[in-house]
C-alpha cells in the first residue's frame, strides 16, 4: 500500500478510536447533572403530562410509593412510611447540581408555610460522594427538614419503573395521604410551580 493510501486509512481509524470516546463523554456529561425531562425511562405509572412539565396521576391510579428509610445527611434515621397522613413532597438533589441550588430557598421557603398545614417535606440526596458537601449544602440554604442519604442512587431504583429518571437531578414527587404518588417533576421547580403542585393533593379529603 502506497504512503498516500496510507494516511487516509489513519485518519479513519483515528476516527472510529474517537467515537466511542467522545460517545462515553457525552453520557458522563449527561449523568452528571440534568435540569430534567418529560421521559421517566418507560413503564406505565399513568401519570398525565400538565402545565408547566408537572404530571398527575388520578386518585385510585396511583402507585404506592417503595420503601424509603435509612440514614440520613445529619446522621439520623429516618423512614417516609412514618409520616403516612400527611401529604409528603420528595426531592431528590445533590450539591453538585446547578438547578437544585437554584430550588433550594423555594423548597425551605415552602416547607416553612405548609408545615402546619399537614405538609412534610424529605429529600433525597443522591451521588454526593462526600456526605460532608451535601451538610454543606444544607447549611448554606438553610434547609430545616431532613434528607436521605443515597449516594448510590439505590432508593431512587426501588421505584417503579418509569416514575423517576436516575439522570434527572432534581425531580420532585407529591406523596397523598395514603403514601402514593400523586405529582411528579423531573425539572428544577419555581415557588410557584411547587405550590401549584402541592396544593391539589393537600386539597383532596
């Protein structure tokens, strides 16, 4: 083979080298923070797409929420089945995610005004690596309710399949009363959307 045939070969292989590289980047890319998206991976969770990006799901429709317990950000245990009665608002964050600090006031904000109402809020802290960042976290929002800890991602995969999306940092879910799920969001939320979200359920008898 000729030098000049040669070089275009290398160019090729380089190329086909690269793909799978920048393929790789891209997905780490993706995993690393996400302001959220309409897909839940699948699975039929009869949730209905409203306004403003938030899903419902009617009452008799909903699936129960899974077994959420365990330690949390501040070194205590908790378990989401305890506040069964109350209307419980999840979010699932981490510190290294740009659109959960942009949420952070309004979650506290909110949490504040509905807490004697018969709304309890819990988070989710997933892949913080460090526990001491997510503290951190907590401390400079004030955050006044507790957090799980998963850094793994494990309580998020006890879901059924299609509510949450492990790529979508932050999602919230709306808990009824009776501990199913009755709203979700798989993008940052404003006061306001958060509010509009709550406020059927905690409405419903």
């Amino acid at each position: 083979m000729s030098a000049a045939n040669r070089a275009p070969l290398r160019s090729k292989l380089s190329r086909a080298a690269l793909l799978p590289a920048v393929a790789a980047a891209s997905a780490l890319t993706l995993s690393a923070c996400s302001s959220g998206g309409a897909s839940g991976g699948g699975g039929d969770t009869n949730f209905v797409m409203g306004k403003d990006g938030i899903s419902t799901a009617k009452k008799g429709e909903r699936a129960a929420a899974p077994d959420l317990s365990g330690k949390t950000v501040n070194g205590g245990k908790l378990d989401v089945a305890s506040y069964k009665g109350k209307v419980v608002v999840l979010n699932v964050w981490g510190s290294w995610c740009a659109p959960c600090r942009a949420e952070a006031p309004n979650f506290e904000k909110v949490s504040k005004h509905l807490g004697t109402k018969g709304v309890q809020f819990v988070g989710i802290n997933t892949r913080d690596t460090s526990i001491q960042n997510a503290v951190a976290f907590e401390k400079q929002y004030g955050i006044s309710y507790e957090s799980l800890y998963d850094p793994t991602g494990k309580l998020m995969l006890r879901f059924k399949k299609g509510t949450l999306n492990p790529q979508a940092v932050p999602s919230t879910l709306v808990l009824d009363r009776e501990g199913k799920i009755a709203a979700r969001s798989l993008a940052g939320l404003s006061e306001d959307n958060l509010r509009k979200m709550i406020a059927p359920v905690l409405a419903e008898k």
